[in-house]
C-alpha cells in the first residue's frame, strides 16, 4: 500500500515538474513578441530607458501611423505574397519531379547528379549570392518579382526531401500502374504524387517560413524600396547612427499579421505537416 501511494506521489511530483519547465519554456518563448507589442506602444524615450520600462504610459496608436506612412505597405505585403506562392509552387514542381527521379529511376549519372544536390545544401546560401545577382542582372530583371522568386526556382531541400518521400513508397506501386497502362509521366502525376501529400504540406510550410523571412537576396537584388518584401523594407526603418524601435516593432508586427492570419486558417495542415516529416 505504501509502495503504490509513494509511486502515486512520484508521478505527481513528475507531471508538476514536466508543466513547470514547460510553462517556464513558454514564457521564455512567448517573452520576445509581448515585449515587441509593448515595445510598439512606447516612445523612443521610453523605449531606450534605463532600466527599461516594461509597460507604456500610454496606448497611442502613433508609432503604427508612422510605420505605414514610413513605408508602402500595399507594395511590400504584395511583393511578399507573390514571392512566397511563386516559390512555393516552383519548390513543389520541380522538387516532386526531381526527387521521383532520383528515387525511382535509373539512368547515366544518377548518383553524381544526387550528390550535387547534396553539396548544395551543405554549402550556406550566401556564397551563391552574387553568382545568382550577376545572373539576373544580365537578364535585366532586377528590381523585379522574377528576381525575389529566381533563388527559390530549385530547392535542393526540397528536392532531398521529396526523394526520401518517394523512395518510401513501395516500387510495386509503380509497376502496377505501369501495368495498368501508364506511361512513366502518368504513373508519376497519377499515382506516386497524391501519396505525397503530407510531405508537400511540411514542404509548403518550410518553403513558406524560409522565404518569408529571407532578408538578405530581397535587399541584394531589389534597391526600389516599392519591390521590396516586407523583412527587407524593414531593415530600411533601421538607421545607421540611432533607430526608432517603437516605429520598427510596429512595422514588425504590421509585418507578422499574413502569417499569423494563416497559420490561425491552416493550424491543422501546419500540425499534421510538421508531424509528418518525422512520422517515416
């Protein structure tokens, strides 16, 4: 009897222990966009206070007045939606038929092809900057959506991600769509691509997150602030000797509303997307 109440008592103790770091984790999460909010109602005076001051005086709407007419909005929220599906949906084309390739097929150069891929993505992003900026200079299409879309046109992840996908998928699916009379496309787009369902959905949702938060190419290859996306047109409120945080959180916040909006619409895509990329 004593042994069950002390195992009783221990499991207790534990769940208050586990909601405990949890909570504490929480807040350790939650903490940077409440002061973001706050930091958005304040002053420049109170926001460079120290010891800072958590709460506002007052809750004046003035540092978002100052953000929208600091910025052209309409432009940027623009810019960055059309940005994000273009590249959302090249990442999904070409990495679905590349990875059903290199999982599924045979030919010359397979393996040297894969490895490429590889070394892509072992390589940072940045180094591939200015060979990617000469190349859309030449094609006259900077200051353009071409030129924010052109880097996500081929995603090596994708294409990794999408070829581990498919090489789960049993090869006796294809052959009996092949024996069913399918050709080698229509085996492809009938069959094997619907069973990759919730690898697209994770392949959306990082596509997604990746290049809405790109700021570095966006600032490269777009000098017109009314091209710019909505990470690069903040960067510009930024200034070289001092900034306006209250009027940058603003803008920041402004700027966190299309993503907030769709994760609140697409919530169980984004859980089952994310479940699913380690579900295998």
């Amino acid at each position: 009897m004593k042994s069950t109440a002390s195992l009783e008592r221990s499991r207790r103790t534990s769940t208050i222990l586990t909601y405990v770091a949890l909570i504490f984790g929480a807040v350790i999460m939650v903490f940077p966009f409440v002061w973001m909010i706050l930091t958005s109602f304040k002053t420049v005076e109170e926001s460079m206070m120290v010891p800072p001051i958590i709460f506002p005086t007052s809750l004046s709407p003035a540092n978002f007045i100052k953000a929208v007419t600091s910025l052209p909005f309409t432009n940027l929220y623009l810019n960055t939606i059309l940005m994000v599906l273009f590249r959302v949906l090249f990442a999904i084309l070409f990495s679905s038929m590349a990875g059903y390739a290199f999982a599924k097929l045979n030919f010359r150069g397979k393996n040297i092809l894969f490895g490429i891929v590889l070394l892509q993505m072992s390589l940072p992003s940045q180094i591939f900057i200015i060979p990617q900026y000469q190349m859309v200079a030449k094609l006259g299409m900077a200051n353009t959506i071409f030129a924010l879309v052109f880097p996500g046109l081929v995603s090596a992840f994708g294409v990794f991600f999408l070829r581990q996908t498919y090489m789960g998928i049993p090869t006796e699916i294809g052959e009996a769509a092949y024996l069913d009379g399918c050709n080698q496309w229509q085996t492809f787009y009938k069959v094997m691509f619907p069973l990759t369902g919730t690898s697209v959905a994770a392949l959306t949702i990082f596509t997604a997150v990746f290049a809405y938060g790109d700021l570095m190419w966006p600032l490269v290859v777009n000098s017109d602030l009314n091209m710019m996306t909505l990470s690069s047109g903040l960067a510009t409120l930024r200034g070289q000797f001092s900034t306006d945080f209250p009027t940058l959180m603003a803008g920041s916040l402004l700027a966190m509303l299309p993503m907030i909006v769709l994760y609140l619409i697409f919530q169980r895509q984004f859980v089952e997307g994310i479940a699913g990329t380690g579900g295998k």
